[in-house]
C-alpha cells in the first residue's frame, strides 16, 4: 500500500481535454518578434552613443556629473541584458503554455495522493480496537 504513483500514471489520470498539446511555432510572430528586439536595442545604442559623445564633446562641468549615471545605467542595461541572453538559452520562451498545464498535473497528483493518505488513515482507524 506504499506504492507511490509515477508521473506517468498521474498524466494518464488527466483528462483528454486538459491534456498538454504543444502547439507550433510561428514563424511570423518569431521573425516579428526578433524584428523588433533588434531595432529597440539599435535605437538604444544609438541614443546611448550619441548622449555619450554630447557629454564629452564639449570641455563643461556635465562630464563630472554624468559619468556616474552612465555607468550605472551601462551596469543595469548590461545586466538585464545578461538575464534575458540566460532565459533564451535556458530555454523559457520555446513553450510557455507547458507550465500551466504542469501545475495541472501537479494538483491532480496532490490530490490522489491526499486521497491516498486519507484512504489508508481511515483503514488504519477502522482497525484500531475501541474499548
């Protein structure tokens, strides 16, 4: 009565119609997309570039004061840049439909299991002697 259910067991326990389906990709909307993250990310380099040269073009006081910002503001667009090279390559945007069905089958398979424990509680309170 131990028998722990396998992931196997708990998918097939889903119903057809809430069943996983992992749909196509499409093409258009990948291009589309890849469009325009490269010509956001141009126009961010080019008005970065050319708010760079304004400062330290000209001999005034603005280049001690905007250094600070610029290194940071390089700092976090460098980091944000980091965060979303690490969820493509981990894969996060292939299929974002998957988690929500995985949490599906996740409750499904806390909810067999707590009939599980119920089942074998109350055969375990029905076998104790009552005086």
């Amino acid at each position: 009565m131990n028998e722990r259910l396998t992931h196997e067991q708990i998918a097939a326990a889903v119903p057809p119609e809430l069943r996983y389906q992992p749909k196509r990709r499409n093409r258009a909307m990948t291009i589309f997309q890849w469009a325009v993250i490269l010509i956001a990310g141009a126009g961010f380099v080019f008005k970065f570039i050319e708010y760079t040269i304004s400062v330290f073009a000209s001999d005034n006081e603005l280049v001690n004061f905007a250094i600070t910002p610029l290194i940071m503001y390089m700092s976090v667009a460098a980091g944000f840049l980091l965060l979303f090279i690490w969820t493509v390559l981990r894969g996060d945007y292939k299929d974002i439909e998957r988690p929500k069905y995985r949490l599906f089958e996740r409750e499904l398979e806390i909810d067999i299991r707590n009939s599980e424990v119920q089942a074998v509680s109350s055969i375990i309170t029905s076998q104790v002697p009552k005086n």
